[in-house]
C-alpha cells in the first residue's frame, strides 16, 4: 500500500473508527465533545499516537510505497479511551485506513501493553510526533486566525514554552476537575541543542492534516525540568496542542540531554 507523508488524518480517523466498533455513543463524545472543565476555555481528547513506522522502508519523493507492515504507539491518561480502543482492536482485529481515497485494510497481528514509568522532575524525551502549539493573532481581513508558535525564532521561544505549560495545567485541571495547586514550581522546557545544530535548525514539520488545515510543529528530542504531575501528562496525553490529531507523542529518551 502507498501512503503520502501526510496520512495523520487517515490514521486518526482509523482511531475514531475502532473507538466507534466498541462504542458509536462514546466515539461521538469524543468526536464532538470531548473533556471539558468549566472555566478552560479548551476541549481535550486526552489521548495522542506517533507517526507510523513502515515495514519496508521505502521512499519516494511522493510518500512511501510496497508498505506490508505499520506500527504505532497510542497513549493516553484516561481508561475509558483505552478501553475503547482495545475493544475495537479486537472487535473484528482489523484495521481501516483510507488514504488518498484508496482503503487499506491491515491485521491487527499484536497489542503490547506498557506501563507508565516512574517520571521525576528532570526528565528527556524524544518526539514520537512533532511538537504544536500556537497563539491567535489577526489577519489583513481583520479575521482571527491561529499562528502557530516556532521554537527556533528567538521571539516566539518563551511563548512556545510558556503555551506548553498552560496546556499541561489545563490538562491537568480537566481531568482532575480541581485547581492546579503547584503553580510555584519551576518550568523549563528546552529542545537538545546538538540535535538542533545537526539538522542545521530544521526541526519545524509543515503538516497538512486535513482540507486546507495546515500545522507547523516541531519534532526534536527535548529536556523538562518541572512538576512530575504536568510532565506525566505529557508523556500519556501528549504535549502541546491537537495531540488526538496525533501530535505531541513521546518516549523517555534513554539518557540525558
């Protein structure tokens, strides 16, 4: 099967398509809904994937083509999502993904099943997915319109950072239902330097997920230092912003940045 380098929208919708084999009730709450707490002015899914990883690897300048085998991680704080999911994987234990208006249909040949790690207040990570997060600024039509922030402008940097540790707290306050408590404890976000200078500051993704909806997102691995509350989030919920379009997908980096 050939997929394009942009196919988030298609494994999204695949995700909301075994979500709904277990329950068209809870897919439409998600879908239309989602979790929300009176006060955040923000609607959460709770959940992210990362990019999918293709067997074989084989690429043209248009995507990758001959795919026989995909993998992907799918992670999320809330049970009822995974639940869901779960269900729906063996439901019948097949996989839709329409891409390019062509429907593959994959077996589902294993599920692992991993625990969240012990996470500290000093922790790194490596992008499963790039990094979103933005801001709202007005057009030349007078229009509001969202901007999303990049790391690599000295300018946007402390509000990429800033916007990521709102996002987490609002996590937070939603799924707990309760005022974040914590609001004296250090915040710092950094992305690995060395990988930087190796990519000669490309780390921004342009992704065109679905009609004309385009998200700029960064993908390098990165070092917090914060609450292990907020940083436990990120790593089961995702971090920054549109993580159930699949955004902000992580694993613990094996060594220190």
């Amino acid at each position: 099967m050939f997929f394009p380098y942009n196919y988030q929208y298609a494994l999204h919708a695949a995700l909301y398509g075994l979500i709904h084999e277990s329950s068209a009730e809870y897919s439409r709450f998600l879908h239309d809904k989602g979790y929300v707490r009176e006060g955040i002015d923000k609607l959460f899914k709770l959940f992210t994937f990362s990019k999918l990883r293709f067997t074989p690897v084989r690429r043209t300048p248009k995507g990758f083509f001959n795919v026989t085998k995909i993998r992907f991680v799918f992670s999320t704080i809330m049970e009822e999502n995974m639940k869901h999911v779960i269900l729906g994987i063996f439901a019948n234990k097949r996989m839709m993904l329409n891409v390019n208006g062509h429907q593959g249909v994959f077996d589902i040949c294993a599920v692992d099943m991993e625990k969240t790690p012990e996470l500290g207040p000093d922790e790194t990570f490596t992008c499963l997915s790039p990094i979103a997060t933005s801001t709202i600024m007005t057009n030349e039509k007078g229009r509001n319109i969202p901007h999303f922030l990049d790391y690599m402008i000295p300018e946007e940097r402390p509000r990429f950072v800033e916007n990521l540790k709102k996002n987490l707290i609002n996590k937070y306050e939603t799924i707990h239902m309760a005022p974040y408590r914590a609001a004296g404890f250090p915040f710092a976000f950094s992305f690995d330097t060395s990988y930087i200078a190796g990519k000669n500051g490309r780390i921004s993704k342009l992704i065109q997920f679905k009609d004309q909806i385009r998200v700029k997102a960064m993908e390098a691995p990165f070092r917090v230092n914060a609450d292990p509350a907020l940083i436990r989030i990120g790593y089961e919920c995702g971090w920054g912003e549109k993580n159930s379009a699949g955004f902000g997908c992580v694993e613990r980096a094996a060594k220190n940045i």
